[in-house]
C-alpha cells in the first residue's frame, strides 16, 4: 500500500465530500435492501389471500418512493465521490507539473517525452478511476456483501451456508489474478509511453523525415511499437477475460444451489413462496460485490502500478537547490569570473569532462566573445551562467558571490538567454516575444523587435504581430525564429545577455545592423558572445579562445591575430571560404 500514501492528504482535503458520498451510498443500498422485504410480504399475501386491493397500493407508493429514494441518494454520491475523485486527479496533475518545473535541464535530458505524457494522461486518468469507482465499489461491495448475507440469514441460514460453499474459490481467484492484472498493466503503461515518445519524435522531425524520403522507414517503426502495444493490451484482455468468467461461473454455481435446494423446499412446502423469491432477490444483490470484486481488483492494480510510476516522479528532488539563506541579488552588475572550473554533465550520457581547470573574468558593462571549435565546451561554459547546471563550490562568481550562494529566479530573470536553436511557442509573435516580460506593453517589444531587425519581417505577415508562429516556430524561418528569440531577451533588459552562435541563420548583413543596434542597448550591461564567424566577434572588448574544454588564448581581435594561434587559423579558413564564395 506504500503506493498510496501520496493520496492520504487528497483523501483528507476532500473527506466531506467522500464522507457525504459514503452516507448517500448507505441510503441507496438501505433502500435496496429494504425492497425484497416489501416484495416477499406481497407474494405471500396474494399466496395465502391476505393481502386486499389497498394493500397493494400502500406497498407500490412505498416501493415509488423507495426507488425515488434510490435516484436521488445515487445522484448525490456521484456528484461528491466521482467530484471529489476529479478534483484529486486536477490536484495530482498541478503537482506532477510543478514537480517537473523545478527539475533542472538534465532531468529532462535523461527523460523520454513519451514518458512524461503517458503519466500525464493514462497514468493519471488510472488514478482517478481509483479514487473514484474503485473506493466506492470496495465500500459498497463490502456493506452490500455483509447486508446481504445478513438478510440471507435471516431468511434461512441452512440455505445461506449452500451459498458460501464457492467463496473460498472466489478469493483463490482475487488473489491469482490481482498479481497478473499488475504487472500486466504496469508492462501496457511502459509500452504506451514509448508508443507516445515514438510518435512526438515523428511529429516534431516530419521536415527531416521528408527532407530523407524515410516516411515508409518511419512507419514501419510507428507500426512495430504499436503492435507491441496492442499486443501487451491483448495479454491484459487475456487475463481479465478469464477473471470475469470465473467470477460469474462461482455466481451461476451459488444460483445453481439456491434453485436446487430452495426449490426443493418450495416444493415441500418448508419454505414459503415469497421467502424464496426475496432469497433470490438478496442474492442477486448479493451477486454485485462478487462481480465488483473482479472490477475493483482491475482498477485497483491499474491504480497501483499507475501510483507507483507516478510516485517515481514525485519523489524527485531538484538536482540544483538554492543555498538556505540565498544571497538575493536585484540589480546584478554583471562581473563573471570562473576560477578553476572543471565540469562535466552528470545526465547519464557519458560525455566525460567537458570544461577542465578553466579560469576566465568577464568585467561588467563590457561585450566580450568566446570563440573555439565545434565541441570545444563554448555553450557548456554559458549555460552554467544562468545555473542550468551545477558547478563545484568556489569555481563561479557573479559579482563576487559563489552561484551557488545566489537565489535562482532572480538571478535568471537578470540573465537573457539566445540558443542557437531556437525555441518559439505556439502563440502570436507579440506574445513570443512578451515572454518573459508578460507585462510589457506592445510598443516596448516592437522597440526590441526592431533592434533585432526582425521589425520589417512581421509587419509583412497577413496579422503582422498578431501571427501565430505555429509549433517550435514552424511558420517561422531560422533567421526569424533568431530574431524573434533575441527580441524576448532584449525586452527583460537583462544585466547580462548571452548569444549562444544566436545569428548563425542570419546572413552578414542583416547581423551587423543588429550588433549596432545591440552596442547602444547593451551600454553598461555585460554581452557575451559565441560565434563561428570572426566578423561576429571581432569587435568585441575581449575574446576567449576555448580549445577542448581550456582556455587557449584571450586578447582583443588584433591581438590574438599576432599570436597566430588557433583564432588566428580559423580566421584565414574563413577569409578562403570567402574568397572561394566570392570566386564562384
């Protein structure tokens, strides 16, 4: 049960409701239980001619009143049960979300998308069934079972123990086939999650699956995971198709006796008629909670391996945590200085050492570039600016305080970020842009817009501003999806921007009014740039030369071309491609 303790203070917040529920749920089966008794008593009176025509119809109000009874205590435990289950799944889905808000990058590294979603849907949808018709099955099976037995009693006790002869059978089976339903749903929930991951992957890549003529590859791999999807759901079926059964085979072998042996005694006349129809009657009540055992026990493990895999993700504890007492810093400066940083990714890919023994200072106020080759730990180094990740106590100052010291969000919300790859929402590109400053007024993110020279570009789609920009920024080309990105970042007036090789769509042109523009918005706030393109960086204050996770080489653009090292060779590579270019 340890699966459920994560619902007691959901059961506990909503415990008027059930508790309400529960008490209408007792009227319902009180009112059933009360109905057999009113039918014996008119058998036997038009049995033995005891009963007159006013008779009849007191019993029939009664019974319309009792089955009035019966419609509106129903309404009212589903309206507060399955009410209360609902709002329980509504609580359960805002934690699972916050839970995976405060996971860091890595987190999501390691985790398949198609995983998140199956436990945001399937999984969650299985919770609530559990919360809801499988508590009050199990508590209306369990008082209508011991009611009804009772009443059995009641009427004949000798009968009665006939109709227990198949109970221990009936357990023998909960108990076999509870195991099996489990670990079958829990091997349906898993392939469902990779059947999900598979098709985002499909639908987020269709450009490059089209791009490679692989839609027929692709299929057939869609088609492989859905199969074995189907046929882990069809080893499900095929366990519960022999749990139902089975159930109702035990029910039909209890009526089996009844009309046997309580005919007899109908027959002998030891038992009168009426006696053995509402026998019959407070079996067949009696037959519910045995055929609700079999669906609870299915929507009790689906539960169960649902809570379980839910429980993995609730349990997680942020792997970047702020200190107890934070340094709360508002108006950042923006002096960076790495001391001896050596850092490598702890997300389960192996990638090794990536930054080693690393010691750079980036003064405030200044523009400065980080140049290297592919692979040589340039956007590692600016994603531990913003915290994305940890760094060893003692190797990253801001302003002169460990980061690890620093509150996170507002240290972030001073930080504007341009990846390379960049990611737009699928909202208007007003909104976009208002991102992370929701409040802006629309003049001030057109103002941003035209430092990014994506100004002109908008003003010429049919809604302008107001265009959505489709999924990931599919409406979007590369360069504007850039501009637009850079544009987000400009308008929280960030203390310190960071352009992660954020014009590489962009052509020459287009990127030089932009660095013009960005040298009188960026005065006394620190730019940090990483490019491919020496002409991106030349004009920076001062330039990093990053070479497999070391710094190599640092200096002004023409100082670094004297020392004729490694920016001074990429800088001739790509004056040939231009001359080539030119040349064709």
């Amino acid at each position: 049960m340890r699966e459920f303790r994560t619902l007691k203070k959901y059961f506990w917040k909503y415990r008027w409701a059930f508790i309400g529920g529960f008490f209408a749920l007792l009227f319902v089966d009180g009112f059933q239980l009360i109905i057999p008794r009113i039918i014996r008593n008119i058998i036997d009176g038009l049995t033995f001619g005891t009963i007159e025509q006013s008779g009849l119809l007191r019993y029939a109000i009664i019974i319309l009143l009792f089955s009035l009874g019966i419609g509106v205590t129903r309404f009212l435990w589903r309206f507060l049960i399955m009410g209360a289950s609902r709002k329980i799944e509504f609580d359960l889905r805002n934690h699972f979300y916050r839970v995976l808000l405060t996971q860091s990058v890595g987190y999501f590294n390691r985790t398949k998308v198609g995983d998140i979603m199956a436990l945001a849907t399937n999984d969650l949808e299985a919770v609530r069934m559990m919360t809801g018709m499988a508590v009050v099955g199990a508590f209306d099976a369990f008082f209508m079972l011991i009611a009804s037995v009772v009443m059995l009693v009641l009427l004949n006790w000798k009968l009665t123990l006939y109709v227990l002869i198949p109970m221990p059978f009936l357990v023998y089976i909960i108990t076999v086939f509870g195991k099996r339903l489990h670990d079958r749903f829990k091997e349906v929930q898993s392939s469902f999650a990779a059947l999900t991951d598979n098709a985002q992957e499909t639908y987020s890549g269709i450009r490059v699956i089209k791009a490679y003529a692989q839609e027929d590859a692709e299929f057939q791999h869609f088609q492989a995971k859905n199969a074995d999807y189907r046929d882990k759901n069809m080893w499900l079926v095929r366990v519960w198709g022999m749990f139902d059964p089975l159930i109702g085979l035990v029910i039909g072998f209890s009526f089996g006796l009844v009309i046997l042996i309580g005919g007899d005694r109908v027959i002998l006349g030891s038992m009168s008629m009426g006696d053995f129809v509402a026998f019959n009657s407070y079996l067949g009540l009696a037959v519910w909670p045995m055929i609700a055992v079999g669906w609870i026990s299915n929507l009790y493990q689906r539960g169960k391996a649902s809570m379980g895999r839910l429980n993995e993700v609730f349990k997680l504890e942020p792997e970047i945590k702020e200190a107890e007492n934070p340094v709360v810093l508002e108006d950042i400066k923006g002096d960076i200085e790495f001391k001896n940083l050596t850092f490598e990714y702890n997300d389960g890919a192996g990638s090794g050492t990536v930054l080693e023994n690393l010691s750079m200072k980036i003064p405030s106020g200044k523009t400065v570039a980080i140049v290297g080759r592919t692979g040589s730990g340039k956007s590692s180094l600016l994603r531990l600016i913003p915290r994305l990740f940890d760094v060893p106590e003692g190797t990253l100052f801001i302003d002169g305080h460990d980061i690890r010291d620093l509150a996170i969000e507002p240290l972030r919300k001073q930080i504007g970020v341009v990846p390379q790859d960049s990611f737009l929402f699928s909202e208007s590109i007003i909104d976009n842009i208002k991102f992370g400053q929701p409040d802006a007024t629309d003049d001030e993110a057109i103002e941003c817009a035209k430092i990014a020279q994506i100004h002109e570009n908008i003003l010429e789609f049919p809604e302008q501003y107001k265009t959505i920009s489709g999924e990931r920024g599919i409406t979007l080309s590369g360069g504007q999806k850039q501009r637009v990105a850079l544009a987000r970042a400009l308008l929280i007036k960030p203390k310190i921007l960071i352009l992660d090789d954020a014009f590489s769509a962009v052509d020459t042109e287009t990127e030089e009014k932009i660095l013009a523009g960005l040298r009188n918005y960026m005065k006394n706030r620190t730019c940090i740039l990483i490019s491919h393109r020496i002409s991106t960086v030349k004009n920076a204050d001062h330039i990093f030369v990053i070479e497999d996770g070391r710094l190599v080489e640092e200096g002004n653009h023409k100082e670094l071309l004297e020392l004729n090292g490694i920016y001074a060779d990429i800088d001739r590579r790509q004056q040939l491609e231009k001359m080539l270019e030119f040349e064709n």
